[in-house]
C-alpha cells in the first residue's frame, strides 16, 4: 500500500464511523456479543483513544525522534479502567474524528523522505513511518469489520 493509499483510506474512517451508528437505538450501541467482543459504543470509544493516545502520539514522537520505542496499547484495559460502555457516543465519536483530521493534517504536510523514519513498536518490532500508516489502515478496517458484523447482529 502506497502512502497516498493509506492517507485516502484513512480520511474514510469519520465518514465510515458516522454510517455505522446512525440510526443505532441505545440497546444496539450496548449490545455485547459473546466472547468479549466490543459493543458498538465500546468500539468508537476504543478508537478514539487510539486515535489519540496510540497513533497520534506514535505519528508525533516518530516525526520529532530518532528511533523513538512506541509502547503498545492494552485496549481492552483501556475499556474496563474508562469505563468505556457508561460513555456517551456523540463526544467519543466527535473527538475521534477531530482527532482523525489533526493526525491528517500532519501527514499530509510529511516529506516522502520521511515515510523511512523508524521506532521500535512494542509487540511489532522495528517498523518505519510508511509501515505505521499501514497498520493504522488495517486497525481501522478490522474496526470497520467489527462493526459490521455487530449491526448485522443487533438488526
């Protein structure tokens, strides 16, 4: 996948996200499938944080360091700790995307000679800017996978 295929698939997400939950009722935003899966509300939350926390920190440090080592995640701690499923869904789904935009911002702005930066990412190992753009596209889309699979669920 080239940069330019990453960035455009990344700027479908808010959109994407947007067509997930509407028209969802309570009960299917809280709906929780067997298995410990997310609930739809858990999933937008859980993207948000990662938006923020994950992927933006991790574009921001690998930018601004030399060879900077990325924690990973826990995103199903993250989920108990905030308490992710008593969260309203419109400030999650509202910071996701805000976030969202000011990530692509930056990228937009990265030099094609800066795609070639590295970091260690814990859980991963060594990887460069364009391999993070890639694992932020397939996050997304195992996202996008999760939740529909949970509106054909909760229909």
């Amino acid at each position: 996948m080239s940069p330019e295929e990453a960035i455009a698939a990344l700027k479908q997400m808010p959109e994407n996200l947007r067509q997930q939950v509407a028209g969802l009722t309570d009960a299917q935003l809280h709906f929780q499938p067997e298995g410990g899966y997310f609930s739809v509300l858990e999933n937008i939350c859980h993207l948000r944080d990662i938006e923020i926390e994950g992927y933006g920190v991790r574009l921001q440090r690998m930018l601004a360091e030399n060879h900077p080592t990325l924690p990973d995640i826990n995103g199903g701690q993250l989920a108990r700790e905030r308490h992710y499923s008593e969260q309203p869904l419109q400030p999650a789904l509202d910071a996701f995307i805000q976030a969202r935009y000011s990530n692509l911002k930056i990228l937009e702005k990265v030099a094609e000679s800066r795609l070639a930066r590295t970091a260690y990412l814990e859980d991963v190992g060594e990887i460069t800017l364009s391999k993070l753009l890639e694992l932020w596209v397939e996050h997304d889309r195992g996202h996008i996978h999760e939740l529909d699979k949970l509106r054909a669920a909760v229909r």
